[in-house]
C-alpha cells in the first residue's frame, strides 16, 4: 500500500484534472471549483482508496468514488458555512462570501448531485451496497447536522445525544468512505461493515479530540485562535460533559457563558473547565472510542501491514495538534 501522503497527492491530482462547464454556466462551476481548490486533509477519499488496495484491489478502480465522497464533504461544507454564516474557511472567504449566499446553495446543490453520480460509477455488482451505503451515510449527515442546530438553543443536552450528533455529521462519513473502498476491492460483508465500525469510532475520537484542542491546544499548531468553541457558545464534549456533573457546576457554567464574548470568557471557562477535570475526561474519551475503531480493524481478515497503514492514519487523525 502506499502512504498517506501517496494517496493525498494522488487525490488532489485527480481533482485538478476534473473539467467543468463555462461559458453561460460558469456561475455555477466557478464556486464549485474554487471549494475544491481550498485544499484541506483529502483524508476522506485517501480512506475509500486505501479500502480499495487493502482489500485486494486497485485504488485507480475507486478514484471517481473518492472523488464523489470528496465532493461530498465539500458540498457540505458550503451549506454548512451559510447556516452558521462563516466568512473564512481554511483562510479564505467562504463561497457565500466570495459570491453570494443563493449562488453557494445551488452549487451545493449541483456538487450533492456530482457526488453521487460519482460514487455510483461501479460495477452493477456491487452498485446497490455502494448506493446504499452513500445514501444512508447522507442521511445520518443531515441527522446530525439538525441536531447540532437543535443544541444550539437545547438548554441540557446528555452525552448520548452529543455522541449520537457527531457519530452523524463526522463519524458517519469517514465510516462510508472506507467501506466503499472495501466494497471496491473486493471485500466481504462483514470485513466492509467492520471497516465501517473503525471509520465511524475513529470520527468520534476524532471530534472530541478536536473540541479538546480547541480549549487546551496550541494556538501556534492549532492554526486558528484558541477558546473559538468558548467564544461562540458552542456545546461542545466538554461542556456537555460538564453540564452533566448537576448542581453547582451548571450555574458556574451559565455565569462563565453569560461573559461577554470575549477574552475574559474564554478564561473564565476554561479555568472552569480544568477545575472540573475536563481536559483528562476528554483525553479517556478519545481513547476510549480510538480502542473501538481498532477493536473493529483488528477483526477483520486484513494482513499486518493493511491493519497498520490504517493504524497510522488513525493515529495521524486523533493524535494531531491542529
């Protein structure tokens, strides 16, 4: 198998090389490929590529479905930033910013319908498991993003309801993306649910770890200011996990989160937070559903070295610091 960095060279090749219309329909493509060119970790289609080679086939045969689950994810993204009205993505002005809100929602819209022409180019064999697979992933996305806009204005929210949120808008689509590879290489049932299993435990890690950095990271690894989470209200694993201690600790929450927006804030919570022992809490979290997503690659018939190549991108995902 190649290495990650392989793959992720391989897929931003791929997606350089797509060709869309001009001319009249320029307005509709133009913002599509200018979210495709914004770079990013490529790690979802790398983990359909790598499911593709483990499993005894051939990445090149799985590149239009890596591509459409790119595009996918991408598509998400550009609702996502006008539902939260976000101005900057990966240090640029977000679609809906750079052209206009109705333009970001079409050609959403239009990159939804390339995605799944995309992921639907396979053989006739194995074209239901895939459909299949891609379209209950999508709907588990949406699921869990009307959950996340539910939180907002959700006073208590228990950590099941968090984990089954994020489970939905992170976990489900690194799940899909590695189980369609599987499917692509020939994998059985039960190893292609199984890959499943470890793509959606390691999404959860994933996020968590993310909300982690996001109050106790770096600011100079990170990439972007810490306390953003603190600063917008966000329910994060840490704060639902503190409002679920009761008590005391709920009103010292709602004080701390009543602050202004503002510097003062993010200290307030997160010396909060710190008292409370979030940070470990957290930190055993992620560790805790990174032993299932291995648990789950570990069970299936992979050789030593296919199990360890996805070992290393787990541990590339949950282990980062930005």
């Amino acid at each position: 198998m190649k290495t990650i960095a392989e793959y992720s060279a391989d897929v931003e090749t791929a997606l350089r090389a797509l060709s869309f219309p001009g001319g009249k329909l320029a307005s509709l493509y133009q913002p599509i490929e200018y979210a495709l060119s914004a770079g990013g970790k490529r790690i979802r289609p790398v983990l359909t590529l790598m499911g593709a080679d483990a499993f005894g086939g051939n990445a090149s045969e799985a590149m239009r479905q890596a591509l459409g689950i790119e595009i996918f994810h991408n598509f998400t993204l550009l609702h996502d930033d006008v539902m939260d009205k976000s101005d900057v993505r990966r240090g640029r002005a977000t679609v809906h910013k750079k052209y206009d809100e109705n333009t970001a929602i079409l050609s959403g819209d239009t990159m939804l319908t390339l995605a799944t022409k995309f992921v639907a180019d396979v053989p006739d064999s194995k074209l239901r498991m895939v459909t299949d697979t891609f379209n209950d992933m999508a709907l588990k996305l949406y699921e869990g993003q009307r959950l996340d806009m539910d939180f907002e204005t959700s006073e208590k929210i228990s950590l099941n309801e968090y984990l089954e949120m994020i489970e939905g808008k992170t976990g489900s689509l690194l799940g899909a993306a590695v189980k369609i590879g599987a499917i692509i290489g020939g994998a059985s049932g039960k190893d292609a649910q199984a890959m499943y299993e470890f793509g959606v435990m390691t999404g959860l890690a994933f996020q968590i770890q993310d909300d982690w950095l996001d109050t106790f990271g770096d600011a100079t690894t990170f990439g972007k200011p810490i306390g953003g989470d603190i600063m917008n209200g966000k329910k994060t694993y840490l704060y639902v996990a503190a409002f679920e201690e009761g008590g005391k600790t709920v009103e010292a929450l709602h004080t701390a989160f009543n602050i202004a927006p503002g510097e003062m804030r993010v200290k307030t919570v997160t010396r909060l937070y710190e008292k409370l022992g979030m940070s470990e809490k957290c930190k055993k979290a992620v560790g805790h559903y990174s032993a299932k997503a291995l648990k789950a690659l570990n069970s299936t018939s992979l050789g030593e070295e296919e199990k360890e190549a996805f070992r290393k991108l787990a541990e590339k995902l949950i282990g980062r610091k930005k």
